[in-house]
C-alpha cells in the first residue's frame, strides 16, 4: 500500500502517455510541502511515498523536501521520470542530487508507445529502467513482476484514468 502523488507539469511531453492531463504546469494546484507531509503520514497502513507526473525533476526541490521528510518517518520512496538517471545526474543540479538521495527506487526513461511493457508491473515501457538506490527493495521482489493495471476515478465530476498506458487509453474517448 502506497501513497501516489501525481506531480502537475512535464517538458517531456512522451507521445502515447498515459497523464497527458499533468503536462501543464499551471493546471495544479498549489500544496505547502508540510502539508502533503502530514497527509501521507497520517494515511493508515502505507509503506510508501509513489512520486509521479508529470514530471517529478521538475520541481526537485519541493519534491527532495517532501521525500526526505518521509524517509526520515521510515516511509519508502518510489519516484517516476522520464529522464534517464545519467541526463539527472549529468545536470550537476544540487536540487536534483538532493532529490536523488531521497529515492529508494527510481523508475526512469521516456515512456515509448510503440515498446509497450507487460511483464513488470508499474512500468509503461520495456525502456524504462528500475533503479534500486538503496536497499530498501530487491529486483527480483514479486511485486514487481504482476500484470499491471489503470486507475479509473471519478473525482470532483470528472473521470480520471491513469496508470498502464494501454489499458488507460483504451477508456478514453
């Protein structure tokens, strides 16, 4: 059981994705980093932060603050990004090191439609690399290996759909 946070913004812009809704950055709403904290600890029976987006190094500050805050309350992190771990570590940005150092598992690379993933679970692209920068998880965990899944909400009288990006997308019109 995790908590997802699903970040506003993305220069990436991945054909096929499956959030094109979290692309502009002005489409969300504004949240102190104290307050998402008190949020995800106080939601029962997590083991974990799941940092998605858009684009979580968009904002690493924000997100490095947030993540180190619930590693120190013994929360795991998991963030998603289209950038490989080689174009983060190649900014030389301390923002982005600082983020980096938060993350237990980093899932990265540029979603590719046309290379679709469908033997490890929670990933778009058989691209995509898991990073395990810490401990905390193993490769060959079997949770990592189950077939993977959409989110279908209906929040505020909107349908929201996220998740696998060709099952998400077979929902919409």
């Amino acid at each position: 059981m995790r908590f997802a946070l699903w970040v506003q913004g993305c220069p990436l812009r991945c054909p096929g994705c499956c959030n094109p809704e979290m692309f502009a950055a002005e489409r969300g709403t504004e949240e102190r980093v104290a307050s998402l904290a008190e949020q995800v600890l106080a939601t029962p029976g997590i083991e974990g932060l799941s940092l998605l987006g858009g684009e979580p190094f968009s904002q690493p500050g924000p997100a490095a603050a947030l993540c180190e805050h619930l590693r120190a309350a013994g929360l795991s992190i998991m963030v998603y990004t289209g950038f490989t771990l080689a174009e983060l570590r190649a900014q030389g940005r301390p923002d982005v090191d600082r983020l980096l150092a938060a993350v237990d598992l980093l899932v990265d690379g540029r979603f590719e439609q046309d290379a679709p993933e469908t033997t490890r679970r929670w990933i778009g692209s058989r691209n995509q690399v898991m990073h395990f920068l810490t401990n905390r998880y193993a490769p060959d965990d079997p949770c990592f290996t189950a077939a993977n899944t959409a989110e279908v909400h209906f929040v505020n009288g909107r349908l929201v759909i996220n998740g696998w990006p060709a099952l998400a997308n077979a929902f919409r019109p």
